[in-house]
C-alpha cells in the first residue's frame, strides 16, 4: 500500500489518556464556574491570534491539538453555563445531562432511523411519553426531537400547513404552495422571531402574518383576535405563546383557543421556556387552555438545563405529524412493528441522539425535581426584581409573573432613558458578575434578565443585583459630574 494509502496508526490507551485530559479540563472549568466572570475576557483580535493561522500541511498529534486548542479558546468563553448567566433564557447543563451528552459523542449514534440505533429509538419512545405526562398534553401525540424552538416551531408549522390544506383538498408535500389555497396565519404582535422565520422557511411569508395587538404584559388581547377572524374563510393557522420572551407572560389560551378552533384554525403554541409552566399549579390561571391547542414547540436546552442543542415538537394529529416529515428512500429500512423510526418525526436525517441528555436530566430530577427547578427559578426572578426595585433608579416594567424581569434605568438629571439604559446594561456585562441582555420593550430600551440555571442560588441572585446598582450608581455618579 502507497503511503498515501496507509491509515493513521490506532493507539486505544493514547485515545484514553485523550479522554481523561480533556475530562479533566472540562472538570476545571465547570469547578470555576461559580467564582468567574461571566464576560469573555480576550478581544476578538486575541482570539483571532490564538486561534489563526494557515492549516499546516501534516496533522499535529491529537492530544497536543486539544491541549493548545482548549487553552487558546478558553478566555474566549462565556460563562453561560454558570449560575449568574441570565442571558437569551440560557439554562445551564445538570451533571447528568453533560454526562450523557459526553457518551452521546462517544456512541457516536445516527439516530435516523431504529436500525441505526435501537437504544436511540426507545429512548425517545420513552422521553416522549414523559413529556406528554409531565406537560399535561393528549399522551396520544406525537414528539420530535430537534436542535431547538426555531426548528420545532417549523416542524409544528409544517404539520399545521399539511392539515389545513389536506382539509381544503390539497397535498402540499406533493404539489407544494403553487396553486394551493391561501393560508391565513395569526399571531401576536410580541409573536418571537422564530415563529416568524419558521413560516417564511415554510413558504407562508413573514409578511403574511396578522399580527394582533398585545396588552401591556404582551399578552394577545382575545377581542382582537375575534375580530380579525370574523371574515376569514381560507384554511387558518392561528400562532400563541406561552412565555413571552420579554415579558414571561402568557396568552391567554382559554379564551383565544375556542376563538380559533371556532374557525376551524389549527392552534399552534410557541413555549419555548414558558411551556414548562404547566408543571407549576400556582401558575395554572396563566397556562389554563395551553392543553387545548393543537402543537407546541419548546426548548430543552432552556429551562430543562440539558446541553445544546435540543428542542421538542409536539403535535397532537401524529398523522399530519408524520405526513410533513417523512422521509423515504430505498436504502431506508424500516423500522419493524411498532417501534419508533426518529427521523419520520423532524427535519434532519443525519442527527445525533440527543435524546440521550434528556433522559438523564429527567430521571436524574424526576417530576417533583423538574418542578421544584422551575419554582425557584421563578422565585429567584420575583427575588431579583425585588432587590432592583428599592433602588430609585430602577423600574422595573413587567409583572413577574415567571422567570423574566424586565429593567430601565432612569438618568440621574433626566435626559435620554433609552441610552442610558443600553449604557448601564452594556457596563453590567463588562463588569463580569452577571451577564443580561438588552432589549426593546413597548418601544422603551431594557435589559432582559432571565432566570434558567439549575445551579443559580439565591446569594448569586443577591451578588448580582448588588453588582447591577453598584454598575448604576458608578455610571449615574459620572453622568451627574460631566
């Protein structure tokens, strides 16, 4: 054989002792979570040093490769799976879950279909049951396991265009929009950016949408709705939210849901952290009629605190379900019987078994855990909007009714509000203890913080709101001084 030819040469105990670096690296820095700034701490021109450069022509043995990649890397990196990361609705990755991701890289599974891998295809048999129990939905729907709200709202959306249009006589996947029937879709006027993207990848049109007006918590307002859909006649998708991503308010899904079913619409609910809600009853009058709807869409790798990515869709009709998603080719092989093939249930093919983190993050907590996660989480939020509001330089502009807390910071002499605010958010992320983000509300610039770590404790809640006045009162005391 040519050299060319030859293959790397196999060494399973160098392999190994790959392995148990890296593992202890990994180990170093989840250790120093806690105690480490949150902000990245190199510039970009440092990371480009670090990590630039012209691809050498030869490799480089592999445990020098991960060695100088995780050490160039490593300033670069955010904490974001750490306790006082309260950014994007970023939860963190329970030690079980990160544990089960290591072994779903080990296993190295394609879970495409059950042939390719049977503990991949159970597993998800066995997660979707639990969902459907733990979120209180029809335990006759089915569930998909994709990378996040953006693709489970799409897969949800791709089944509700299967349905209302098989209903007016038309097969979508087999003739697609050309000629269809028009497609009425509704959502809100706080609807997140996802759900948008979802429908323009769908062909429906971002432009399309009929937005309805909110309430001041960004709730759809349910008289709106009733007249907006007072002339429709065209099949009808009718989009809510559970969670607002600003707000963390809901929909008010008792009233709107018989609004819509009354036209026939499909009911779609984006959740993609507020979903978990309907495991709380002290939460019960704002998820009430979430169950009544006919998909939901949600993220794992928020407040379940498995690793990225994951998300879920779950559809009620399993037949519109699987009619959107199927995938055939003649060198598929069945799955036999009634076992679970999961690609007829997402977008992708090749996917890699995420599955794995959930299940372990589910039996590691168990309902009562998951429960309990998600209250104090929600506690925390109340805490952390507590704290802010005994500052006079604070307001904060939303009811905390769940895990979000909306800030504004008030000028010390008057003046801009709205460049103030980005200002104070922007020293709150440089100064390191806590990471927020900014963000718009009601036209009104705010900083976002969004409580989803399982490992946040109520002294990161206390440090960190310390830090945000000590952020305000150092900005407001150089402003008053210019």
């Amino acid at each position: 054989m040519s050299e060319m030819g030859k293959r790397p040469e196999i060494d399973p105990e160098g392999a190994l002792r790959l392995l148990d670096e890296t593992a202890k690296t990994a180990g170093e820095w989840l250790a120093a979570l806690p105690e480490r700034d949150v902000v990245a701490s190199a510039t970009t021109e440092e990371l480009r040093e670090a990590l630039g450069g012209a691809l050498n022509e030869e490799g480089e043995p592999a445990s020098d490769v991960v060695r100088n990649f995780a050490r160039a890397a490593e300033r670069g990196l955010v904490a974001s799976p750490g306790p006082r990361y309260f950014g994007f609705v970023t939860g963190g990755a329970l030690p079980a879950s990160l544990a089960a991701d290591w072994l779903a890289s080990a296993w190295d599974q394609n879970a495409v279909l059950f042939v390719s891998s049977p503990a991949a295809s159970v597993a998800e048999e066995v997660v979707s049951s639990w969902l459907l129990d733990l979120l209180g939905l029809p335990a006759d729907s089915s569930v998909g396991l994709v990378t996040g709200c953006q693709m489970a709202n799409f897969t949800c959306l791709a089944a509700a265009r299967h349905e209302v249009l098989r209903k007016a006589g038309w097969d979508v996947e087999a003739d697609g929009l050309c000629g269809a029937p028009r497609i009425t879709v509704v959502a809100g006027e706080e609807a997140h950016a996802t759900l948008l993207v979802a429908l323009r990848m769908l062909g429906l049109g971002e432009r399309n949408v009929f937005a309805i007006p909110a309430d001041e918590q960004g709730r759809m307002i349910p008289s709106a709705l009733k007249e907006a859909l007072e002339n429709v006649s065209e099949p009808l998708i009718v989009c809510l939210q559970a969670g607002n991503v600003n707000s963390g308010a809901f929909d008010p899904c008792a009233e709107l849901v018989p609004l819509a079913k009354a036209k026939g619409a499909w009911v779609h609910v984006d959740g993609a952290f507020g979903l978990w809600g309907a495991l709380l009853p002290e939460l019960a009058a704002h998820t009430e009629g979430i169950g009544l709807a006919d998909s939901w869409a949600t993220d794992a790798h928020k407040w379940l605190n498995v690793p990225y990515d994951s998300g879920i869709a779950i559809v009620r009709n399993e037949a519109a379900h699987r009619a959107s998603m199927t995938l055939k080719a003649p060198y598929y092989i069945a799955a036999p019987g009634a076992v679970r093939d999961p690609s007829q249930w997402v977008p992708e093919s090749s996917r890699r078994a995420r599955v794995f983190p959930l299940y372990c993050a589910l039996r590691s907590l168990g309902k009562n855990g998951l429960r309990e996660m998600i209250a104090r989480n929600c506690a925390q939020a109340r805490l952390m909007a507590s704290l802010l509001a005994e500052d006079p330089g604070i307001r904060i502009l939303n009811d905390v009714v769940l895990n979000q807390a909306l800030v504004r910071f008030i000028p010390p002499r008057g003046g801009d509000a709205d460049a103030f605010t980005r200002l104070v958010a922007s020293k709150v992320q440089e100064e390191g203890t806590c990471w927020a983000g900014g963000s718009v509300w009601k036209g009104m610039a705010a900083m976002r913080i969004s409580v989803s770590n399982w490992s946040t404790t109520d002294t990161d809640i206390r440090r960190s709101a310390a830090a945000i006045r000590g952020v305000l009162a150092g900005v407001s005391q150089f402003a008053e001084s210019e």
